[in-house]
C-alpha cells in the first residue's frame, strides 16, 4: 500500500493528469498483488468502470451547456435576472447570483456557468464599477450552484458507482442550491455599503420583467422539461439529457437562429474533449478502486474514523473536513470516484440515509472547484479575465465561508436535504 501511495502522490506532485496518474498507480497495485497475472484484469477494470447506461448523460448536459452559450440562452437569462434584482444595490452581483440559479437546471456544470458569466457578466460589472477580483468571486461563488441544483454531472457519477436513486439526488440537491445562492446574496447585501457597490438606476419594472421572462421564456422552460420529466417518473436521467439537447437545438438553431453548422462541430469537438478528460478519470479511478476495495481500504478508514469517535456528528464532521481538504488538492471528479466507496461504508454505519449523504459528499466536492490552490472555476475565470487567482481567491472567502456554514446546516440537518425527496416519494 505505501508503494502505490508514494507512485499516486508522486505522480500528482510532479503534475502528470490525474487520469494517468489513478491507472498507474491503479496498475502498479495489481502487480504488487499478483505480478503480472493481475495486469490482465487492468483492461477489464477500465471498461466496466465505464459500463453504466447513465453516464451517457454526461456528454448530453456538456452539449446542452454549449449550445445555450453558443445560441445567447446564456444572455436572455441574465437579462431576466438583472430585471429582477439588478436595481439593488450591487445589483448586477445579484443578477450573477439568480442568473446562476437559472442556468443551473439546464448544464450541472460549474464550470460552463463559470465560462459564460466570465465573458458576459464580469466584463458587465467592471464596466459598472465593480472591481475585477470581486467581480470574478461572485462568479466562482455563484458557478457551484450549476453542480447543486440538478441536473447536476456529479451526482449521476455519484448515483451511478453507489446505485442511489439519481433522480433522488437531483430532487435533494434543489433546496440546497437555492439556500446557497440566497447566502451569497446576503452576502453581496452585507459587503454592498462597505465596498461602495454601484446601485441600479430607478427601481423595478414590472413592464421590463415581463419583457425579458417573455424573451427568456423558452430557456426558463427547458428545466422545467428536465425535471418534470425525471422527478415524474416519465424519463430517465439519460433521455432527459438527450431530450435537452434537442431542445437546445431547436431553440437556438430553429428559432434563434444563433448557430451554424461550423458552430455545431467546434461544440461537439469541445463536448468530446470534456467528456474523454471525465471518462479517463473515471476508468483509471476503476482500476485504483477495486485495489482499494481488494486491499479492504474503505473498511480500515472506517474503522480508524469510528476508533476517534462513534458519535455520528462527530463522525461527520470528520469527513467533511477530509472532503474539503482533498478536493483543494485534487480533481472533483477523481476526489468523488476514490472517496465515495471509502466514505459510504461509513455514512452507511452512522445510519444516514443514502441520498443524504451523497448530496453532503457532492456539496463539499462542488465547494471546493473554488477553493485554491487547485480550483477549477478560479483557473477559467483567471484565464477568460486575465485576473490573478491570488486576487480572486481574496475576495472569495465570504463566499466561501457562508457556502461552507450551508455545507454544515445540510450535512447535521438531514431534513433540509431529505425534505423536496420524501415530498416526491423518493
């Protein structure tokens, strides 16, 4: 075991993709166990962790992200959004916020909603007066309630490897998102005075919100369409990401007429690239995983965990902090395929209910895209706006802190998540 540790972590130090560093350390494993004989169960290994029916739905939400970009779905929701709120003060930054809520039911990505209020709205909110690095955190802030609110990628990963209901988990993730948007509105609220935030001019109008609900109309519709139909029992998660990307088709292509053949190939080139980084990981991971599970990983880390406490809050707080700790330093999507079948057995002997769990593992993961030194939303808005990290990650921590205190509530108060679930018989 210390042997396959120090390959891992080698390999990650010296910066290899983490898709190849989890197959070799996964390959290195098998051969410690068997020799060679064992290599044999490598290409096995790396194709059954691929073989489930729903993460097709990846590749279909990714595309759906791309088109409503692409087709100015994206700008007519934040149009929306800004009627809504954009006459408080910090206005725009509350535009951020809902307009995040809104693209959420459509992508499950954070960072497409990162990629597209980066080159729409930051530009907007320093033009306005707003200074780049908070500009660029109430983004990063707001991005992680793309993965929360369904439909979200990593709960299908999640709800796929540990058999739990996705539609359970997508049902369970819409009330902690709305709360996360909410606090971080407070928040913008709070610092508005302080850091001298602009103000809207004049104040709502009921003929503007109805003019742009009417323009935005038909992308407001689309989760409506996704979620209706998993939540009902009418489609599976699958049909429904494929049914989004029809939809998002006819929409920007036949109606908005916003999208070109030669739009539609660079969309599908950049869908294929994003999903074969996610696939790769979640092969190699595969191979890594059942060494951990042939090693009885998951039951010692159990056992060390309940030998410091027994009692379940404690027991939670502990693999909160460890699921923070890790996604600083890992990707999300790695972080989720190694911990989950270590941290499950547990949640499990501390009698959580299952969806629970794994909203409270998948939060603390999507927490962490924003969170240096590694976080995924802060290298896309440092790309895109050409501002610091160190900056962005300085302005952040308000944002990360009431995040983290929502983390908290929805991890010791199962009802909070549970609650929309058991209202829809999940």
């Amino acid at each position: 075991m210390i042997t396959v540790a120090i390959v891992f972590f080698g390999l990650m130090f010296i910066g290899l993709p983490v898709g190849f560093t989890l197959g070799i350390a996964g390959i290195v494993g098998l051969v410690q166990l068997g020799g060679d004989a064992f290599l044999t169960m490598a290409p096995k290994r790396f194709f059954e962790g691929l073989d489930l029916f729903t993460f097709m739905a990846m590749p279909f939400f990714i595309l759906a992200g791309e088109i409503m970009n692409k087709s100015g779905i994206t700008q007519r929701l934040v149009d929306f959004a800004n009627a809504l709120v954009g006459y408080l003060r910090g206005g725009l930054a509350h535009s951020n916020m809902v307009a995040s809520v809104l693209f959420a039911g459509m992508t499950g990505a954070a960072v497409s909603d990162a990629a597209a209020f980066g080159n729409t709205l930051v530009p907007a909110m320093v033009r306005q007066g707003y200074s780049r690095p908070f500009a660029c955190a109430v983004t990063a802030a707001g991005s992680i309630i793309g993965p929360t609110i369904p439909p979200s990628n990593l709960m299908v990963i999640y709800g796929s490897l540990m058999g739990v209901s996705i539609a359970g988990l997508f049902a369970a993730g819409i009330l902690p998102g709305l709360l996360i948007a909410l606090c971080c509105m407070a928040v913008i609220a709070a610092l508005g005075r302080r850091l001298g935030l602009p103000k809207g001019e004049g104040g709502p109008s009921l003929r503007t919100i109805l003019s742009t609900f009417r323009s935005s109309f038909l992308a407001i519709v689309m989760p409506v369409i996704i979620l209706g139909g998993i939540l009902g029992g009418v489609v599976t998660p699958t049909e429904a990401a494929a049914i989004a990307v029809l939809y998002a088709l006819l929409v920007g292509a036949g109606l908005y007429r916003a999208i070109g053949w030669g739009d539609l190939y660079e969309m599908l080139e950049r869908t294929a690239r994003i999903t074969g980084v996610v696939f790769l990981i979640i092969a190699s991971a595969s191979i890594l995983g059942w060494w951990m599970t042939f090693n009885q990983i998951p039951q010692m880390v159990a056992a060390g965990f309940l030998s410091i406490s027994t009692d379940p809050n404690a027991v939670i707080g502990m693999i909160l902090a460890l699921l923070l700790l890790i996604g600083m330093f890992m990707d999300i999507n790695a972080a989720l395929i190694i911990l989950a079948p270590v941290l499950v057995p547990l949640t499990h002997s501390i009698g959580m209910n299952p969806v629970h769990a794994g909203i409270m593992i998948v939060l603390a993961l999507n927490i962490s895209l924003m969170t240096p030194p590694v976080g995924a939303c802060l290298f896309v808005l440092a790309s895109i706006t050409g501002e610091r990290i160190e900056a962005i990650s300085r302005a952040l921590w308000p944002f990360i802190l009431v995040e983290v205190l929502v983390l908290m509530a929805i991890a010791f108060l199962p009802q909070m998540t549970l609650f929309v679930p058991h209202l829809m018989g999940f």
